[in-house]
C-alpha cells in the first residue's frame, strides 16, 4: 500500500492499494497530470481535506473510507470505476471553464455508483446511460431538473396559501448550474429544506416528472 498525505503530480500508479488521508491539518492535493490504473484508492479524510485535478482513474475501485466531502471530480477523467463510500457536495464529469484537455480531463465513462452514498453531488455534461447511479429511497436522482422547477416554481407563485419552503426549494433548483445535467439528493435534506417528514418528501418527490427514484 501506498499512501498519499501532501501533494502528489505527475506520477503514475498502476495495480496498487492507495490510501489518501490528511488526519493533520495538511491539505492533500491530487494532481496535475497523475494516473492510477487498475488501483483501488480508499480515502480517508476530513471534510474538504482534498483537492483533485488533472487525474485519471482507469479500471479502478474508489472508496472514501468515511464522508468524503467537497471533493470536485470535474477536473478529472474516471473511466470505467467503481465508486462506494459516502460523498457528500462532490461534482463528476466537467464544468466549462475548468481543465478539459486532449488527456481527457473532465470525463465520466461507465462507472458505477450503485454502492456508494450521494449526497448534495452533481452530474455535470456526461451521458447519463454509461454512468450507474444509486436510486433507491432515500436517495433520490433529479434529471434534467433546472427547467421543470422553474415551471414548478411558476405554479406555486399563483398559489394563494403560500408555501415559503417550497418555494424556496425550486427557486434554488431552477437556478442551478446548466452543466448539471443530474443531481442526486437525500430525501431528509428535501425535509429539512421544506419543512416536511420524509413522508412528505416521498409523496412529493413522486409528483415530480424529473425524479428518478426506487421504493421499497
């Protein structure tokens, strides 16, 4: 095993265990121009401990070993991965504007969420049918969400029993970044956000055209 406590670029890694922690106060930093392959890489951080760019993981298994949080996957290629682990306000695929060169930086291709937990994490200008995510309640997957929830929005503004919470839900949702073409959510930040049990949430998360969820 090999572990990665600072910062770390232009190296390679292939068929190896990698362990990234930053239990100091050292903020870790992955990148420019590093590769893992075929690598299991297992996090182990504090929140928003780590920064990555310019990275490619290839035919890799990535863990975050406890709650991964604020860490972009935008500036970074993930081919063919396997993600598990608890991520919580982490972004995948790319941003325009960000580092997206001829190495492929920004590129979200068959891989596989299906194990992990995702919190408040965005899916940015990636193809949707190569990319697993995890879709059984409580976590609940937006797609293509932006214009819908303007449109909710609109509706809810003509109501005459008012409903600040809510309002305020779509108000954020509609205003989200265009690149953000999925965003998966947990249904207690929904009750927290509007005020509701998670009951609620269920009931109206179901109404929405854009959820994407698996009961039971």
């Amino acid at each position: 095993m090999q572990v990665i406590n600072k910062f770390v670029h232009d190296t390679a890694y292939e068929d190896d265990e990698i362990l990234v922690e930053n239990h100091g106060k050292t903020r870790v930093r992955i990148g420019p121009h590093v590769r893992f392959n075929r690598c299991r890489v297992v996090f182990d951080s504090f929140a928003r401990g780590i920064s990555i760019g310019s990275v490619e993981f290839t035919d890799c298994q990535i863990v975050a070993k406890r709650r991964l949080v604020g860490a972009d996957f935008f500036q970074t290629s993930l081919r063919r991965c396997t993600l598990t682990g608890h991520f919580t306000d982490c972004d995948f695929g790319w941003m325009d504007g960000k580092a997206v060169g001829s190495r492929g930086y920004g590129v979200l291709e068959d891989c596989d969420f299906s194990g992990s937990v995702l919190e408040d994490c965005g899916f940015l200008k990636c193809d949707l049918k190569r990319v697993i995510l995890p879709r059984k309640w409580p976590q609940i997957v937006l797609e293509s969400y932006q214009a819908q929830a303007q449109v909710l929005l609109e509706a809810e503004m003509l109501k005459a029993e008012k409903n600040v919470p809510l309002r305020a839900l779509y108000s954020v949702m509609a205003e989200d970044t265009p690149e953000c073409i999925a965003l998966v959510i947990q249904a207690k930040r929904i009750a927290k956000l509007t005020q509701c049990t998670e009951e609620e949430v269920k009931a109206l998360v179901q109404t929405w055209p854009f959820a994407k969820l698996e009961l039971g």
